[in-house]
C-alpha cells in the first residue's frame, strides 16, 4: 500500500500542472509524447531483450501502450473542456472499471469488491459537483476514456506479472516502448508543431512528468498495485481526487468546499477499512 500512497503525493501535483501551464497551451499530443518518450529512456537502460520471449515482450508492449499510450490521447485533451476539479471529480468511475474487468475476466462476481468501488465512488461524488457546462458531455467522454484505458492496464498488467519472474525494471522497459508507439503515432498523425513549449517552466513541467509523474510513478504504482487486492486498488484510484483537490487549492488558490471534501475523504478512509476488514477475514478463513 505505501507504493500506490507515494505515487498518489506525486500524481497529485500533475493534474494542476497540466491544467494551468500545459492545456490549451502546449499541443496536447506532442505533451503526451515528452512524457512518455521521457519515461522510457529511464527504463531503456535496463531492458534485456534476450531474456524476455517475443510473446512476453509483445503482451508488455499492448499493456503500456493501452494504459498509458491510449490513456493519455483522452486524458490530455480532457483539460481543454472541463477543469481540474471536474476532470478529478469524473475520474471516480476507475474503481468500476476496474472491479467489473476483474469480474469479467473471472467469470464470477464479487459483491464486496464491487461494494467497496461503489462506496469509493460515493466519496469521491461527496467531494465536489459543479454546474455543467458547454463542453461537459465531450470532456466527460474523454475521461471515461482515459478511465478504461487505465482501469484496462491495470487489471491485466496485475495478472500477467502473477506468473512472470522477469525484473521490474526490464518489463517497464517494454511497457513503456509501448506506449511511446501510441504516442509517436498520434503526434505525426494529428500533432501540431505551431503549439510547443515556449517557456522554461512548460519544458520543466513537461520533464518532471515524464521523468517523476511517469518513469518513477507508474513503475511504483504497477508494483503497489501487484501487492493489494483489487478492492484496495480501486479505493486508491480515488484518493487521487481528493489529492489532487487539496494541492489545487493550497498552491494555486482554487476554491473548493472544505467541509465536502472532508465527507467525501472520509467516505473514502471507510471503504478502505471496509475492504482491509474483508480481506482480513478472507486471509484468517483460508488458513
């Protein structure tokens, strides 16, 4: 759990960053390329292709490309219609996502599972809803989107890595090839090259998330999410909105309703206890 709580510190700044210095300033796909192509050469050094099998490498690859490749191409463009609380409040959907993929995949249902996603959900909805606007039905898909995408990567990243013996830092090195061919195609096909960076503090921004945000937090996110159950990972995905809430408003003054925040925070902690109880009882009834 302490992987996916230091990933949550680091992710929290991103999406302000994103939504003051980057959206609608910097073209959204040549951001999405910088980060990605950034986090791979962090794990390019350690990538060993004679020990990992074509069919591994390929399934890596597919991986990184939906979680992050893909993700992104919706998750960028998002802040060009809606604003960092709303793009943090429709985030709330990931839990689902991932408790209904986990489900599929296993052709059975789990109530608690589902329960504790839904209570997440709860939470996170408690914290904050504003008045829609012009662009909310366009912003609201494309962080659906970007929900799927993640929730997608996720889920099957956690269960192929449960048979695999490969390091860490070799299988982040594909994963992330992967999504710099997503990233690379959608900049040359749809790029704009009269909308990059002009300043130092966008070519700052754009380093630190792909070098700390990506390289350093998806690799600790993906191995926090290896270590929990699938009801704690979904409750994580949502202690993002508060995160992300909080540092909004004490650094670039946005204004927020405290007290709902606190509610929603609050819902959240329960169904993390909820889910640790439930996985407690689970682990006692099995030995």
């Amino acid at each position: 759990m302490g992987y996916l709580f230091a990933v949550t510190l680091l992710w929290a700044f991103s999406f302000s960053l994103i939504g003051v210095y980057l959206a609608g300033q910097v073209d959204a796909w040549f951001s999405v390329l910088i980060r990605v192509a950034l986090a791979t050469l962090v794990f390019l050094p350690f990538l060993k292709p004679k020990l990992t099998s074509k069919p591994l490498a390929l399934k890596l690859m597919l991986i990184g490309a939906v979680q992050l490749g893909v993700m992104y191409s919706f998750y960028y463009h998002s802040f060009l219609f809606l604003s960092v609380p709303e793009v943090l409040l429709f985030t709330v959907m990931t839990p689902l996502y991932i408790t209904l993929l986990n489900d599929a995949l296993n052709k059975h249902f789990n109530p608690r599972f589902f329960s504790v996603a839904l209570i997440a959900v709860l939470g996170a909805v408690a914290i904050r809803w504003e008045s829609l606007n012009s662009h909310f039905i366009i912003g609201l898909l494309l962080v659906q989107g970007a929900n799927i995408s993640f929730a997608t990567g996720q889920v099957t990243y956690k269960r192929l890595m449960a048979t695999s013996q490969l390091d860490d830092k070799t299988v982040f090195g594909w994963f992330f090839i992967g999504a710099l061919v997503v990233a690379s195609a959608c900049y040359a096909l749809f790029g704009n090259t009269s909308k990059l960076p002009s300043t130092p503090t966008q070519w700052g921004i754009l380093i630190y998330l792909g070098i700390v945000a990506s390289g350093l937090g998806y690799f600790l996110w993906n191995k926090g999410a290896t270590k929990v159950n699938v009801g704690a990972l979904a409750v994580m995905n949502n202690v993002l909105i508060p995160a992300g809430i909080i540092v909004n408003v004490l650094i670039w003054n946005k204004n927020a309703d405290i007290v709902r925040l606190s509610m929603g925070g609050a819902i959240m902690l329960a169904a993390l206890v909820i889910n640790q109880i439930g996985t407690n009882k689970q682990n006692v009834t099995s030995l």
